[in-house]
C-alpha cells in the first residue's frame, strides 16, 4: 500500500479510484472499465508532474523523510558485492544506526558507512530512527582508519535526522565523537565520497559527509537542523516549520549553489520512493563518477582537495 504525503491527497484520490474500478473488474469479468481506469491514470500521471515540478522546501523535507525511501541497507545490498558488515568501536558497544564494513563496489574493494532508519517498527527502534550514538561515530572512525592503512576508498551513504541527544550518549561523549568523525574525514589519504540519499542533519550528517565529493539526491535534504527545531529555537513555535525551512536553504539546488554540495542526482517523478530500481541506479552513477575523478589522485593532493573545499564551502553562493 503507497503511503501518501499531505500533499499528495488529491493524488491518492484518483489513484483510489483507479485501483477500485480495477478491483471491482477482478470480481465481475463482464464489467469493462480498463479505459476509465486508463484515463484515471493519465490524470495522475499529469497531477504528479504538477506536484513536483513546483515543491516547496517543507515538501522536499517530507519527501526526505519518506519510509518507503530506500535507505542505506538497500543500498548495500543492490550496489555492493562481498559485503562484510564490522561490528562495535572497541570500546563500549555496537550502534545498530551505523552500518559498515568491508565491500567491492564495481569489483572495487571499498569502505561503505551509513546511517540506517530501518523499515518498519522493530527495526527502526532497533536502528533507533537512523540516529547514531558516540560508538555509532567512533565505528566509524575505526573503520576510516582501516581504510587509510589499506588504500581503501570510503563510500558514505548519509540519512539521518541528527545525532542521538539522549543523557547517555552525552555522557559518553556524543559531539567528541563527531568532532573527531569530522576530523577522521579530513586526515584520510584515500578518496572520500558521500552521497545524502535522504535526511542530512546537523553534525551527524557532517560526520560523515566531510567528503572530497558530495553528491545529494534531488529530494533530499542537508541542513544545520531540522526545521521544527529551528522554529523552536527562533520562533518558539514547531509548527513554523515551513519558514524555518525556506530560511535554512536546505535543498539540494540551494546547497549545489552553495557549493556544498558537488552534484544533484536526479530522481524519478514522485520522488525515489516511486521507482527504488532507477533511484539506486542513479546512485551506482554517481558514486562511478565521483570515484573515478580520483583514482589517480595522491594522498596529500586528497587531503589537500577535501581540506580547500570546506575552507571554501559558501563564497561561491556569497559571489554570485
């Protein structure tokens, strides 16, 4: 069953009403309604077009956040071979929002690391909503290290609404550990790509995307927080979450002029949620591209290159 955004009822309307003409054939053989629904369906088609060729940056957020979205896992397992999740940071526990481990992408050995939402009840609270802890953060590193003692390049996959405020991640050091993430990024001597396939949220995002090559997902979103917490901070009110995502420039247009963002993958009418198959294609693309741009580059000139693009991160919206 397709789950609809608020915007999108008048389209869950017409498709209803395709889908129970349809129904009703399937239990009356003599009943012929096929170019009724075809006609439904043509006015769908065209709505949805409508819809998202005039998206505002709350709607991009929702998309963002869509559950049928493909999320990290299903990246892993459509894209990468060989995959070998490692487990723990050696120093207090696993944090099931993080995966990683060892993979081939393209018969490439590669570092893959990414935040996972999970897709139904259990396994979002397993995965607890895709919202690391300091030991999400510190595999992480652990694995980053790994990869710069071996040559290894480090795929990214970033989706999560922010890092874990919780009482005991603070305790154990939650912005520690993303500070020395972020760090961890811009000492690697190995290409460092990241792709926002969904949320990019505050410093838990960055942590990850400290990256040579950043590339977004047309829907998805990158910002310092998330619109309702800085309607609370500026507004005291929530439910100013549609300005404070106007003023957060948080799209990926606004981020590709920004700079902050290298390329914009394009996603299928409707979002990704609507065809994974072409989405995760999309996304195999990208990371190709990115990878190859640097397969001859040396260690210092990558660090060099990742250290420039963020010193520069913003003059070139500011020039224009």
């Amino acid at each position: 069953m397709t789950h609809y955004l608020d915007f999108e009822k008048p389209l869950a309307e017409i498709e209803g009403k395709a889908e129970e003409l349809r129904a009703m054939a399937r239990q009356n053989e003599d009943m012929d309604i096929e170019d009724e629904a075809k006609a439904l369906d043509r006015k769908a088609e065209q709505l949805l077009k409508e819809l998202y060729q005039t998206l505002t940056p709350w709607r991009k957020c929702q998309i963002a956040r869509h559950p049928e979205r493909p999320h990290c896992q299903d990246y892993i397992d459509a894209l990468f071979t060989e995959f070998t999740p490692l487990a723990g940071d050696r120093n207090f526990a696993d944090d099931h929002a993080v995966l990683g481990g060892l993979a081939r992408f393209n018969d490439t050995p590669v570092i893959v690391i990414g935040h996972e939402k999970g897709n139904d009840t259990k396994s979002r609270i397993e995965r607890n909503f895709g919202m690391a802890r300091p030991e999400g953060y510190r595999k992480a590193i652990r694995l980053m290290e790994m990869a710069d003692k071996f040559g290894l390049p480090v795929v990214t996959l970033v989706d999560t609404p922010g890092a874990y405020p919780g009482k005991g991640a603070e305790e154990r050091g939650q912005s520690e550990a993303i500070a020395r993430c972020t760090e961890k990024c811009l000492q690697l001597g190995v290409p460092l790509v990241s792709v926002i396939i969904g949320e990019g949220g505050s410093g838990g995002a960055v942590a990850f995307a400290t990256a040579n090559r950043v590339a977004i997902l047309e829907h998805s979103v990158y910002s310092v927080i998330s619109p309702e917490g800085c309607a609370s901070i500026l507004w005291k009110d929530a439910e100013k979450m549609r300005e404070a995502a106007e003023a957060l420039r948080l799209t990926a247009q606004d981020l590709n002029k920004l700079g902050v963002c290298d390329h914009i993958i394009a996603e299928p009418v409707g979002g990704a949620h609507r065809d994974r198959a072409a989405t995760i294609e999309a996304v195999k693309n990208a990371i190709s591209g990115m990878l190859a741009d640097m397969a001859n580059s040396k260690p210092n000139a990558l660090i060099q290159d990742r250290r420039k693009k963020f010193l520069d991160m913003g003059s070139k919206g500011l020039a224009a």
